[in-house]
C-alpha cells in the first residue's frame, strides 16, 4: 500500500490499567509526516512522548486508532526504524566497534556463515568495520574503537548508541532525549552531526528533546504534546497535539540561529503553547498551522453539538 506519508497516527487513543483504574495516556491522536521530515517533540513531564515513540516502534499497540508506516499497520519493531534512547544499552562483552556494527553483521550473516563461506564473511565485515570506523571517527570515537563499554563515559556510551542505531540508516529514526547524558559541547557537535547525516540520507526523524532551543534548532517541524488545554467538558484526561507547526528559520539552521534575536520571543511563544497550564488553550485556539496538521475534535470537546476535522 503506497501512501504520501511515511508515518501516519488516525484516532490515536492509548490507555494504560492500573491498581486505581484506567489512566487515558494519548487522546485521539491525529498526525501525517511526510518522507525526510525532522519532527521535533516537546512536552511536559508524563504528557507520552516515549509512549508516542514506542507506538512508532511498535512496541506496543494502540487502545484505539491505528498507527501506518508507508500506509500499512505498525505490527512490531522493524529494520525500518531505528531507535536511541535516553539510556544507552550496549553489549558489554563486544568493543565498541563490534557494538555499532552488530547490526550490520546481524542482518548479512547466518549464525554459521564464518564457517560455510569464511572468505565472504571476512570480505564483509571487513566491510563493516570500515563503515564503522568512518562513523565513530567523525562522532570523536575514532581512538577507542577497541574498547569495551565500561571503559567509557557515560556521554561517550550514548555516542556510541547513537552510531549503532544510524548506521543501519532506518527509514525513520526515533530518538528519546538522546543528548541528556552529553556536555553542552559534545551535545552542540552531535546536533551538528544528526543534521549532516540527515542530509546525507534524508531519513525521517522523530527526536524527543525537554530543551527547547534543542527543539527549535534541529527540527523542521514542531510538535508539542500537552495534558494542559480546555474543552467544553468539565474534565479533561490524556494529551493532545496542542501545536503542528513549521519551525522559522529554515532547515538545517545554522548555529547562529541559537543567537537570533528573535528565538527569545519564538521560546516564549512556544512555552505558552502547552508546556505551561497557566496558559491552557481551548481545543479551538491550538495552533495547528502546519500544512499538514490535522484537528479533530469531539461534539462534547467543542460544545455546540458539532464536530471539526
């Protein structure tokens, strides 16, 4: 099935039972991302960012609603997406350089091909290596590709996390606040180079991030995902999209941008947008200007008896 959207979210509900009940997590959830976008998510603290990812993932499914990749359903984890998460999880008994090509390996080779056909396996990896070696170069890890993970820094491990999930060059890459454990130096270098790999192979990405400068840099497009909005309703539960917008200033932004004048107010703007309750909008005033965005919303949500979409 072809599909103009590499990634679609149709009446996304999720849920989740509990000793107390059913916790509503995602509230009809409606969304289409196009192929080589750079989707940038913000929101507050339990709004279901990582829920949103792991439904990406296929990880798990929805309550309700449907999640497609290129059209058909999301049934499970998949070669076409990758993920990194805030904590790195490598395997303590390969190098580093064994760690970010075990996928590569994994997926060329038989559990006996060393042995069936030795000479093109050597050739092979021979292969891989040298792909990763070129990667964990240019991430500043070209000196410890022979290490082992406990040799390592913390912000040095997620590096390599990061190299073992984008060298298998997934369709859609799904991040999860990957630069936490990095310093404000080694976060600027892998924003920069999340940016080049991503012009060089035009995947599709989905990065979580609490920072919003982060957000704004590196996205195309920004999502914010909030449990602080109104309705007609006297209760609310679960978080919506409160904001589908076009992020100013281009794609890729220079770092300069980090400098703009004008990013304090586009900050300020985009707090009111859903990461503050004091400032919870109604369902109707969401900004949803992205041209792609999608609103829909319940005869009980807009109060009048009739329903948008």
């Amino acid at each position: 099935m072809s599909s103009d959207f590499i990634l679609e979210f149709h009446d996304v509900y999720k849920s989740y039972d509990d000793l107390s009940g059913t916790k509503l997590v995602l509230n009809d959830i409606d969304l289409q991302v196009r192929k080589g976008e750079f989707i940038t998510l913000l929101g507050p603290s339990g709004c279901g960012k990582s829920t949103m990812l792991r439904l990406i993932l296929g990880s798990e499914k929805p309550s309700q609603g449907e999640v497609l990749i290129d059209g058909s359903p999301a049934k499970g984890p998949s070669r076409d997406r990758g993920i990194v998460y805030q904590k790195y999880s490598l395997f303590p008994h390969l190098t580093v350089l064994d760690n970010v090509i075990f996928g590569l390996d994994l997926e060329q080779f038989s559990q006996f091909s060393r042995y069936l056909q030795p000479a093109k396996y050597r050739r092979e990896r021979k292969k891989h290596q040298e792909r990763g070696a070129a990667m964990l170069e240019r991430m500043g890890l070209g000196h410890a590709l022979y290490k082992y993970p406990h040799q390592l820094s913390g912000g040095m491990r997620q590096r390599v996390a990061i190299a073992q999930a984008m060298i298998m060059e997934p369709k859609i890459l799904l991040m999860d606040e990957p630069f936490g454990a990095l310093d404000d130096n080694s976060r600027t270098d892998m924003q920069l180079f999340i940016l080049e790999q991503w012009e060089r192979t035009h995947m599709t990405v989905f990065f979580v991030t609490h920072d919003l400068v982060e957000a704004l840099f590196l996205g195309s497009r920004l999502l914010v995902l909030s449990q602080y909005y109104t309705t007609a309703k006297d209760h609310n539960e679960g978080s919506k999209i409160v904001t589908d917008r076009e992020v100013p200033g281009g794609f890729p932004k220079p770092t300069s941008f980090k400098n703009s004048p004008h990013l304090k107010e586009l900050l300020n703007e985009v707090r009111r947008s859903g990461l503050d309750p004091e400032f919870a909008r109604h369902i109707t005033e969401f900004d949803l200007s992205h041209r792609d965005a999608m609103r829909t919303v319940t005869p009980e949500e807009w109060g009048n008896g009739q329903k948008e979409q």
